[in-house]
C-alpha cells in the first residue's frame, strides 16, 4: 500500500488554524491581566457564518470597578479580592446614551488622559470617557456633574435616599433652658440709721416670709432720741394751741414726724408714742415683700450702718426661663409669644408662659442670644437653677422639607444629589431656609416627590466634582506634556 503524500500534508487553513492556538498562549502567559473594552467597529467581523466567542469568567473590583481581569486575585489598589461578574462573557457596549468616546484617563490618576486607547504602567487599560458622561443632565451646576452609580456600587457604598415631602415649618423653636429668679422681684432690706441688732426673727436663708413679717429688732440712740423730739413737739402744740402760736406748735410735730417717717417708722408708731407718751426703745424692721430669704447678712449683736444689706429677699411667684436661641432663629422670635418648658425633673408637666426679653446683644462664642420666659410659679414647683427644655410657639407655614443629610454645603452654594433613575443622579443647587428637627426647608431647587441622596452623598460628590474636572480638561484639549509610553510588553 502507497502512503498518499496528500493526505499526510497539512493544510494551510490547519496550519493557521494552529498558529492562532500558539499565540493566544503566549499572550495569555505574557500578559497576565486581561482587561475588558468595548470591542472596535470592523473587529471579528467573519459575516453571518462566524461561530459565536465563547464566554469567559471575567472578574471585578468591589471597590474599584475599573479593576477587571480574567483570572482570581487580589485588587492592586486595595488589595480586596476580585468577584466574579455576571453574565461576562459578552464584550459590554458601549452605552448607547452616553455618545462617543472623548478620551480616555488614566484608571488610577485622573488627571492624566490620552486620545487614544493604551494602558499605564500597570498594564490597566484607560477608561473611556463618554460625551454624556461629561455633558451630565439638566440645570449645570458649578464644579458638579451628573453621575451614573449601577445598583451593586450603590449596596457597596450604603448609599440610601429618601422622598422630597411638604411639611409644616417655623411652627415652633426648641432649645435648653434654665430657671432663674426674677430680677425684678428681688428686694434688698437696709437701714437709715446706724444700731445693734437686738433678735432676730428670720435666722437661715430659704426661709418664706410673708409681706409684714418681722425679721429682726433693731436699736438705734438715734432712733430712740427722734422719739423723744417728736413727743416733746406734742406737748407743745398742745399748750400753744389756745394762743397765736398754734401753727408754730403744728410745724414742730410735722417736722419730728417726718424724721422718723424718713427712717421707714409705720404710721402707727406714731399713734402709740401719742397713746402711751414713751419713746419706744427698738424698732422692728418687717419684710417689704412676700418671697423667700436668699441672702442673709446679719446675726443676733450685729452692728449695722447704712451701708449694710442685712437681708435679700425674693419673690418666686414668677421665675424666668432662661434659653438660648441660635444667630439664624433670631428673626422668628418676638417678645409677647407663648412659650412651654418641661422638665426631666417632673416627667409629663409642662408649664406655660410668655416671652418677656430678647437679648440684644449676641454671644461671640456660642452665636447665641439669650431670651427669657416668664413662667407663673405659684405652687413654688419651679425652681431656679434647674434645667428643661422651652419650646417657643410661633407662626407656621407649609413648606418643602428634606433630612439635613441631604444637602451638601459646597462652599458658595449647597447641593443635593437628585435620583432620576437607572443609577443617574443629577446635582441641584438648592437654597435652604429654616431647620425643622432633623430636617430642613427647601426654598428652591427641589420639587416635592423627587428622591435625593441622603447616605454616602459625600462620595457622590466627589464623583461629581471628578467628572466636571474632566470635563474641563476636555475644553481646554488634551494634556500639553506627553503621556509615558506604556511598556511594550502590554501593548495590542
């Protein structure tokens, strides 16, 4: 039997049939990484009779979903384990509604960009940059952009987001508070006349007293010889009252009487010296008010002068409550509103009163001014010195109310992050006005029903503000200063 040399030749479609096979090895053993792109326009086009790719497992960065290979490992930025990606044996394509590719940047510098398809020194392919991607939607906002975020990088960052709704707003202010006295009820009993304190009768601060009550025994030479002058002025207006002296007699009483009326003498001392015609040796000194003793300056044999302020006493039936109200809820507060405090102290009780004073004069330190709050006390339940919290009833209005997490203070304007669906977030500028609790009023910008970011909004923004810088670069051109040749090892 003759061997057909036909037979045992190969055939040329055999032999690059096999050539294919020997270099797809050897770029897997070079290379090691292979990242995926979306495949060029004309690449693998073999007509309707090409066999279909057969799907390979591709794997991803959690973190950094710029990090793709087909093989398990570690991500070399954060080094967290790569997972496997649904579905990635097909080729992703590019997203018919972000345009064409403008550049391309560096997937682990921003900044650096190039208008042509190449790898870094890592041998990470750059990331395109879509038209849409830059363009963003709707109202610009400064130094943001529109962001698109895919439902598994939205779990991995926590971010949540919560509905636009109308709420009442400026109904009320809460604040802490304290009880103080009232100044205007605090009375300081002194005397007109130096004397030794003969007993006394109130002998502890905290004491009640009622209006009247005596509160020590005082002796006074002074006082005693005013006595006598008075009633010597008595009996001669009684024995000049027959002649034509008796308007002198009348001036010499009115003269003695008003001494001892100019020492806080009662009106009835003086019925008694006329009755009895014995100069009283002490004079008892009675509180002016009815209150309790807060200050207490005086013991049994004491000397007193003029100078002194043997006792303060302090009426309670009225204290003030003392809060602190911020810079911006200044404008809403008005003397004459109602008010309410409450205390830890008496769980369930709230006490009712109106503001009386609004501090003019903020603090530098806290950016606060204080208010005060007249409360009735008649049961002495409140007492000064003791914390609650005031609520300062106001005029109410209905307005758009978002949680404060919402809103980003950007600098020169505050931005929220609207939800339009299919992982697109817009930036809006917004304009606040009065906080409400844990949330706050919108003023424009948002529409009640719109969803806005409330969690992991920080890391959005700064997506944001990363795709806006690019979109700057791409106005200006691309980079003056050519980019590194990457290493020829990973180049296509």
């Amino acid at each position: 039997m003759t061997d057909n040399p036909i037979e045992k030749a190969p055939s040329s479609s055999a032999r690059i049939r096999t050539l294919g096979l020997v270099a797809l090895g050897l770029i897997a053993g070079v290379g090691g990484t292979i990242l995926l792109r979306p495949a060029a326009k004309g690449d693998h086009d073999h007509g309707p009779a090409s066999a279909p790719a057969p799907k390979m497992q591709m794997y991803q960065c959690p973190m950094h979903p710029q990090i793709i290979q087909d093989h398990p490992g570690d991500c070399p930025i954060c080094g967290m384990k790569l997972v496997p990606i649904k579905d990635s044996g097909a080729s992703p394509a590019k997203p018919a509604d972000k345009g064409r590719i403008v550049f391309y940047r560096n997937p682990m510098n921003p900044s650096i960009t190039s208008q042509v398809p190449m790898k870094d020194e890592m041998g990470m392919d750059y990331i395109p940059v879509y038209e849409g991607e830059l363009k963003g939607e709707g109202p610009s906002v400064e130094d943001h952009a529109a962001v698109t975020i895919d439902p598994e990088r939205q779990q991995l960052i926590g971010l949540t987001t919560a509905k636009v709704a109308e709420g009442m707003v400026g109904g009320e202010i809460r604040t802490t508070a304290i009880l103080a006295v009232d100044e205007t009820r605090v009375r300081k009993v002194n005397l007109k006349v130096d004397g030794f304190v003969d007993h006394l009768y109130v002998d502890f601060v905290g004491k009640p007293v009622a209006k009247g009550q005596p509160l020590f025994s005082f002796y006074s030479p002074e006082f005693v010889s005013a006595q006598e002058e008075y009633l010597v002025a008595v009996k001669t207006r009684t024995s000049l009252a027959a002649g034509s002296l008796a308007q002198s007699g009348d001036d010499l009483v009115s003269s003695a009487k008003r001494r001892l009326a100019l020492w806080d003498v009662p009106e009835e001392a003086f019925a008694r010296l006329e009755k009895t015609g014995v100069a009283q040796r002490d004079i008892i000194l009675r509180s002016p008010v009815s209150g309790v003793v807060t200050a207490k300056n005086v013991v049994q044999g004491s000397r007193l002068t003029p100078a002194d302020i043997p006792f303060e006493i302090t009426d309670l039936s009225h204290v003030w409550a003392l809060a602190d109200v911020y810079e911006t809820e200044l404008a809403r507060v008005k003397v004459g509103q109602s008010g309410t405090l409450t205390l830890s102290s008496m769980p369930g009780k709230t006490f009712t009163g109106r503001v009386v004073f609004v501090d003019p004069i903020l603090d530098p330190k806290t950016r606060t001014a204080k208010l005060r709050l007249d409360l009735p006390n008649p049961k002495g339940d409140l007492k000064p010195g003791a914390y609650g919290e005031a609520v300062i009833k106001g005029p109410a209005h209905k307005g758009i109310l978002v949680p404060m997490d919402a809103v980003l203070d950007a600098g020169t304007q505050k931005v929220a992050f609207v939800a339009l669906g299919e992982g697109r977030f817009q930036p809006r500028e917004v304009a606040t006005g009065i906080r409400v609790g844990d949330q706050i009023e919108i003023l424009s910008g948002l529409k009640s029903g719109e969803e806005v970011i409330t969690r992991a909004n920080f890391l959005v923004d700064s997506e944001s503000r990363l795709q806006a810088a690019l979109a700057g670069l791409t106005q200006k051109g691309p980079p003056a200063t050519p980019v590194a040749a990457p290493p020829s090892g990973h180049q296509h």
